[in-house]
C-alpha cells in the first residue's frame, strides 16, 4: 500500500491542484476551461478513489485523468466548434469565433508570450498522442518513465513518440519562421 493512499483528499487536491491545472491548461489554452476541468479531474479523483489499486504512483493516477479529461475536454469543444461553425462565422459584433491567438499559458514570461502562443498553436496541431508526450516532457517535465505510466506505453514508445512531436514541431514552426 502506497502512503500516498493514506492522504486526505483535501491533501491530494492541495499537493496536486497546480500540477493538474498546468497539464491541462496545455491541452484546453483558455484559463476559464482549464479550471472547468481541473475541477472535473478532482470530482474524478474523488468519486473513483476507491478503485485506485496503487499498481501505479498516485502522480501518475492523477495525471492519466488530467489527460484524459482534457482530451475529452478537446473533443467536445471540437464538437460544438464544428456546429458553431456550420451555423455562423461571424458573431454578432463581426468578430471571428474561436480565435485562440490571444492564449498565453501563465508560466511563460511576459515578452515571449506571442512566441508561446504560436509555439502552442502548433502543439496543439500534433497527433494527440504526440501531444501528450511532448506536454507531460516538455512542459510538466516528467520522465519517460512516468509518461509510460501516465500513457501506457512503454518507454522506447515515448521516446519515439517524443522523437516524431519534436520533428513535426520543427517542420511546423520553420514554415512560420
């Protein structure tokens, strides 16, 4: 038995609360919907406590529901989008709907703001499993090991998942630059 299963919840959600709303505000680009889900990960964590068998970390536990929430998060958002889409272009003052060139991730500094907006843009374009590597490496800065975990796969996976999201990456930004 893991002593990370001996915490109280309200332990969990203060020792984790920043980790998951960094990982998702990755995935979602907007504060609003990052705290939305944030919430929903912990109402996850909460009401399936009781099944969590310790076969893993409690970190890498929490951070399969921040990804899959998040995912599921971006689905749906698609989803509405797509509907949004095929019903008006345009909202009522003439503005452009769903624009996201004004998201700014809070860890970033405030000069390199527009460079992390493009930078996450094109994140946001990779295959989602390469997306998820890259955001749990890269900006959560976990190792192979627990993104294996996190995403169950093995480690030669990651890597090579880590590998094809730095390359495209590349591609995607040197036609920007």
């Amino acid at each position: 038995m893991h002593t990370e299963q001996l915490l109280s919840f309200q332990e969990i959600y203060d020792t984790y609360k920043n980790k998951v709303f960094n990982t998702v505000i990755s995935y979602v680009q907007n504060t609003e919907d990052a705290e939305e889900v944030t919430q929903d990960v912990f109402i996850e964590v909460h009401r399936s406590s009781g099944s969590f068998q310790g076969k893993s970390s409690l970190s890498t536990w929490i951070y399969r529901i921040a990804v899959n929430k998040s995912l599921d998060h971006l689905k749906s958002k698609n989803r509405k989008k797509r509907f949004a889409f095929l019903t008006a272009l345009f909202d009522e003052d003439g503005a452009v709907k769903h624009d996201h060139s004004d998201f700014h991730h809070p860890g970033i500094a405030l000069e390199n703001k527009e460079n992390a907006a493009i930078l996450f843009r094109k994140i946001n374009e990779l295959p989602e499993n390469q997306k998820t590597a890259f955001i749990l490496s890269k900006v959560e800065g976990l190792s192979y090991h627990e993104i294996s975990e996190v995403m169950q796969l093995s480690n030669s996976s990651v890597e090579s998942l880590l590998v094809r999201a730095k390359q495209n990456l590349r591609i995607k930004l040197e036609k920007i630059l």
